[in-house]
C-alpha cells in the first residue's frame, strides 16, 4: 500500500490537481516572515480528541464573531448546514483573510477547531485569544523556500497541529480549513493542498477506532457582492458533503491512538483531493477573472428580466450567475456576447455600481426619494452620537481603516482588520471607556455593576444605529451614481448594449 508522505517541499506535480489550476506561492508579509519557535511548541495541543482551546472562551469568542459579522456586513445570508453526529471538515476557498472562516463559524453550532498561519498563534493580543479558541499553527512551503524556516521544524509542528485537528474532528468537533493553503485574490480554485485530506482519513480511521461516527467534508461556497467592501453583503453556500471512508489499517489506528502521526494511502488521498477540487470549484466564480465574472453576474440579471424573476437577493445571483457559466460553457462561439457584457459590466464597475443597480426596461434604477431624506436622518444621527461613538469606538475603527489602507497582507486582509476592530470592541476597548467613564462620573461602587452592563449595552446600541445611518447614507450616494450614469452618454451606450445582451441571451436557449 503507497503511503501518502509528507513533503515539507512538495514540487509542482506533488501538489497538482485536475486542469490547469493556478499554483503560485503566497507573498510573505513581515509578519508570515516572523516565526517564534518556542511560542508555536507552546501552543495547546492534545492528541486524546480532547478540544486544546478553552470552553468558557468558546461561548466568549462565539459572541465576539456573531458581532462582528453583524457590524461589518449589512446582509448576511446562509443555507442550513447538514447536520451530522460525527466531525465536519468545512472547506472552501480563500479570499477574504480571516473573514472566511469568521462567516463559516457563524453558520454552525458544532464547536470548532482550525489550521492557520503560524503567526496567528504567536501575535500580542490575537494570538492569545487564537490559543484560546485552539487554532493549530501551520508553516507553509512558502515560509520554507523564503528560509525563515527549514523542514524538520516545519514537520514537527506541522504534524502535531495536523493530529491535534484530526483527533477533534474525530470526536465529532468540527474544523474549518483552507485547503490552497493562503489566502489570495484569484477568480479561480488555486491547487489544493494534501494536509486537509489527509487529515480527513486520519480523522475517519479515529473515529472509527473509538467508535464514533464517520467525519464528513463540507465543500462551503463563500459569495461577496464586493468582498474588500465594509459593509457589503455575504452569502455563505453549502454543498453536498464528502463521506469520508476509513481506509487505514487496524494497525494504523494503533499507531494513531498512540498519538503517531501515519499517513494515509496515496492513491485514495489523490482521489480524495480531485473529487473535492470539483466539488468546491463549482461553488466559487471559477471564472477566468473578475471582469468576465462581472460578465456573468449581469448577464443573470439580463436573464432574470426575460424570464420575469428579477434578482433580490445575493443568493439569487450566485445561483443565476452559475446557470448562465454553465450555459456559455456548453454553447460555441459566445465570446461576442461576453464581450459584450465585459463592456457593459466595466461601466457599471467603473462607478461602483452592479447588476441590482439595472431596471427591469434595461436602464439605470431611478433615484429614490425616500433614501435622501433617510440620509439626511442617519448623516444626523451620526453628528448626534458622536459624543459616545468616538470614544467608544472611533479609536478601534481608525486603526482598522489605517491599518487595511496600509497592509502588506495584501487586499484579502482589508476586512480582516475591520473585523479584529469589531471583535474587540466587546471584549477591550468598550470595558475600558466604561471603567474610564465611570472613574470620571466617580460613579459609587455599588452602581459600578449594574452601570457597567448598561453602558456596554449603550455603545453596542449607538454603534449600531451608526452603522445603520452609514447604510443610508451610502445608499442615497449610490442613487446619485446611478442618476449621474444615466443622465450621461455612458448611460445611452449602457442600454444599448443590455439590448444586445438580451438578444444574445435569448439564442442561448
């Protein structure tokens, strides 16, 4: 039986999978660059099933993301996860920095455990909560072939995270993974890496040794309107599951319960990885690149307008946008007509605009009264509260923009910061302004309690209504985009071009 061995420089065909999928090593930042070894072998771990992270911080941390993805998006939409007794590997693909896993785990009950960058682990502040939640390090063939690390030592953690994850999900925890193993801004599925496969049957032999329920993979798919956006929408996709066999040998599983690291057979760990590699290319754009897929997404809403079902909902669009790929790859000789669209789809992209923003008769949506004068309320509305949002949450949200303005993680992690900076805000920065509050207000210390409750409620509830107030704003500058495009040139050559769409589309049939 051909083993699957671990390659901490794994060459180009060692990693390839079906087509012609891109595989370019991530970019370091300084802080990929930055590997403390002692930290990393500190990290919690436990080989038993036993989850490493704490299980009071779980509910904490739980609270902190459902927060966070409330602040950050304004829509949020999600289908029902399977449900499942035994562990569940959510897999997707990886765009948005620590956003895609954030989104995943506000979708799911079952706890969770998950891989990552190493210097997650090690950071002030975040890497001593990521302990806490029990995120495992991973270091990467990128930080091996840049030098910062060399291979033994990127096996030896490598496999204790990789054994700690197993045995979770094993247990019948779940685990978020990406399986391209960075993150980046392609349109397509990049190469998947072998450790999250080859994890799942480690984790199936497990299970099936202490007699738990078989792991599945659940192929995620994760849809942004404008990914790098703050306060875009997000639909959170779940595709037909994986069962994951046991493959491994009585023997094995003694090995592995011993807290041995054993690989799995090659050949069902290749089988494995192509099989899922479908399955999540098809729940991404899997487009050439974002024009063309830009393309797409308005061609749907071109299409929706024939069939008398307009598009409402992101989750709309995902699914139609899907029906109008497939349909363009199975036709001949349609490159005219996406062309076409690329054209039309630019202009609307050039003003920050997209599909919703199209009328059923082909032209620009009309303003909409209504939205000026909520703007006016919520412009109002922000100058009022500032008093207290400032304080309590101008600080964070400063830093978030000036750090995702100046990162060199690349535009992926834009969201992150704004997600870090809505996290915390619960946990550090509003406790502090309350304390601080207090001290100056010499509230008695009979009162601080209840007091201190109040005023995290208070900020929570003004944070909010801001972000509200944000959203009308920004929906009253849309309607004035829209007016401009249509009143111009632009505008005129815009329609003529959605009516050569709408003729195309109607030969797909």
């Amino acid at each position: 039986m051909t083993r699957c061995v671990l390659n901490p420089l794994p060459t180009r065909d060692a990693v390839a999978v079906q087509g012609s999928a891109p595989e370019i090593l991530p970019e370091l930042s300084a802080s990929a660059k930055r590997i403390n070894v002692k930290k990393l072998l500190k990290v919690p771990y436990d080989l038993t099933g036993k989850h490493p992270g704490s299980y009071g911080f779980w509910f904490v941390i739980r609270v902190m993301f459902f927060m966070a993805n409330q602040f950050i998006f304004r829509r949020r939409e999600s289908d029902n996860v399977l449900p499942t007794t035994g562990g569940r590997i959510s897999v997707s693909t990886h765009i948005n920095g620590l956003v895609d896993p954030a989104v995943i785990l506000c979708t799911q009950k079952k706890r969770v455990i998950a891989l990552s960058r190493h210097d997650l682990t090690t950071r002030p502040i975040l890497g001593w909560w990521a302990r806490r939640f029990g995120i495992q390090p991973v270091l990467r063939r990128a930080e091996i072939e840049a030098g910062v690390t060399d291979a033994n030592q990127a096996r030896q953690i490598n496999d204790r995270s990789m054994m700690t994850v197993a045995n979770c999900i094993g247990s019948g925890y779940s685990a978020i993974i990406m399986p391209e193993g960075k993150s980046h801004q392609d349109t397509r599925l990049h190469n998947l890496r072998t450790g999250s496969i080859r994890s799942a049957f480690v984790s199936a032999a497990l299970a099936n040794a202490r007699g738990n329920s078989l792991p599945m993979i659940q192929p995620t798919g994760l849809h942004w309107r404008k990914h790098y956006w703050f306060r875009t929408d997000h639909y959170v996709e779940y595709g037909e599951p994986i069962k994951i066999p046991d493959v491994m040998s009585e023997e094995d599983k003694v090995k592995l319960l011993d807290g041995e690291w054993v690989e799995p057979p090659f050949k069902d760990v290749i089988e494995l990885r192509d099989n899922l590699y479908s399955k999540l290319a098809q729940l991404g754009p899997d487009a050439p690149d974002w024009a063309t897929f830009r393309a797409w997404k308005l061609m749907a809403h071109i299409e929706s307008f024939n069939e008398g079902k307009p598009l409402y909902s992101l989750k709309d669009e995902v699914i139609a946008t899907r029906k109008i790929r497939e349909s363009i790859r199975s036709e001949n000789n349609q490159q005219k007509l996406v062309d076409c669209a690329k054209e039309a789809a630019e202009i609307l992209e050039q003003k920050d605009l997209d599909g919703f923003s199209v009328s059923p008769d082909l032209t620009i949506h009309r303003r909409k009264p209504l939205r000026i004068f909520k703007a006016i309320f919520g412009f109002t509305s922000i100058i009022l509260l500032l008093p207290i949002t400032l304080p309590s949450s101008g600080i964070q949200t400063c830093l978030a923009y000036f750090l995702a303005n100046n990162t060199d993680e690349g535009l992926d992690a834009r969201t992150s910061y704004f997600l870090l900076a809505s996290m915390f805000s619960l946990t550090i920065i509003w406790p502090i302004v309350a304390i601080i509050s207090m001290i100056i207000w010499k509230t008695s210390l009979v009162y601080m309690p209840i007091t201190f409750i109040c005023l995290l409620i208070f900020y929570y509830l003004t944070a909010s209504i801001s972000l509200v107030s944000y959203d009308w704003i920004t929906d009253c500058l849309e309607d004035m985009r829209r007016t401009k495009l249509r009143k111009s040139s632009e505008g005129e050559m815009f329609t003529s071009l959605l009516l050569d769409l709408k003729k195309g589309l109607a030969s797909l049939k």
